[in-house]
C-alpha cells in the first residue's frame, strides 16, 4: 500500500468508525455529514472525494466490519468453507474455545459495532449475514452430522439465537465478564453433556 493509498485508507476508516459512534447516539435517518466529518476530523469535501452519500459511507463501513471479522479467525477463515466438505465430524463443531475466543475477542473490542447491530439489524444486514452463516456453513456441517434438510434451519436457529442471546446480554453489561468465562458458559448452554 503506498503512501496516497495509505492515507485514503486511514481517512476512510475514521468515517467508518465516525458513523458506528453516531449510529450508536441516533437514528440514521437523523445523522448528517457534517456530523459524520466533525467526528471523524475531516472536511466537507474530503467526505466528497470518497462517497457520494452516507448510505456510500454505509456500505463501506459493513464490508469493512464484515472483513474485519472474517480476518480475527485468521487464515482459517479463507478455507473454512472447503474444508467442511473434507474434514471429520468431531472437526466441524464450531462451539469450541477455536472459534469461539477469536468471536468474542472481536465482540468485545468491537462491542458498539455490536450494539449498532443489535438496534438497527436491517440497516446493518444482520439477515444477510444470518443467511450466509446458515447457507455456507451451517447447513453444510449439519448435512455432514446427518441431520434432516427440513430440520437445519431450526437447528440452526436454535444455536445461532441461543448463542446471541448469550452475547447479547453480554454487551448489555460493557462485556465486563471474561472472554474465558462467556466461552464456557455458551459451550455449557449449547453442549451440556461435554466436559469443558
């Protein structure tokens, strides 16, 4: 990345965050840009230079969040859709301290980015995001334990509601408990029988 590159950057993620910070405060129809570029420490025209509107800066600011939470599993994350298809059961359970710790480090660095996303799930593509964790990952590792096609969407309700509903009350208290703590605790919820 050069210099100029570098720089269009840094001055696109202040925005990024300058509008999550101000999603957290008020509603999106109510936020203007020259809020959005007081907060993030730039002009009117450098706002300009990058988007056309907010809801620009909107999609921009998603495709980042969505990248940015894809890149806290690292590597894995790149191949975890073929690898489903070529690894053994005891390999495809997800509710493991593996992925569970990266998720939840990145829920607590990030938890406004959370609440913005718990308050405004249509603007921040929450269904979206919902379908594609069901339809890449979920429904193919459920085949794979041989569970029922008409049965996978419920199953994957009931772990991906019931570990949000964990996470969720998590980020109502600032994420104050332990990341360790939260892990074990979905892992008690969602696999009661396995030893921790």
């Amino acid at each position: 990345m050069n210099k100029s590159e570098s720089k269009y950057y840094n001055t696109s993620l202040l925005m990024n965050q300058a509008l999550i910070q101000l999603l957290n405060k008020k509603d999106y129809q109510f936020i203007t840009i020259k809020e959005i570029c007081k907060k993030a420490g730039v002009n009117r025209s450098t706002f300009y230079l990058h988007y056309d509107n907010i809801n620009d800066l909107l999609r921009e600011t998603i495709n980042h969040l969505n990248k940015n939470f894809f890149e806290c599993f690292g590597e894995e994350a790149n191949t975890f859709e073929e690898k489903i298809k070529n690894h053994e059961k005891k390999d495809l359970i997800l509710i493991t301290p593996k992925y569970l710790i990266p998720y939840l480090n990145h829920v607590k660095e990030n938890k406004v980015v959370y609440q913005v996303s718990a308050k405004y799930p249509i603007l921040m593509q929450s269904l979206e995001k919902y379908k594609y964790l069901q339809e890449k990952i979920l429904f193919p590792i459920f085949a794979n334990f041989d569970i029922e096609k008409k049965e996978q969407k419920y199953v994957s309700a009931y772990y991906i509601n019931g570990v949000y509903a964990i996470i969720d009350e998590w980020i109502k208290t600032n994420c104050e408990d332990d990341v360790q703590a939260i892990c074990k605790l979905i892992i008690k919820c969602v696999r009661p029988f396995d030893e921790l």
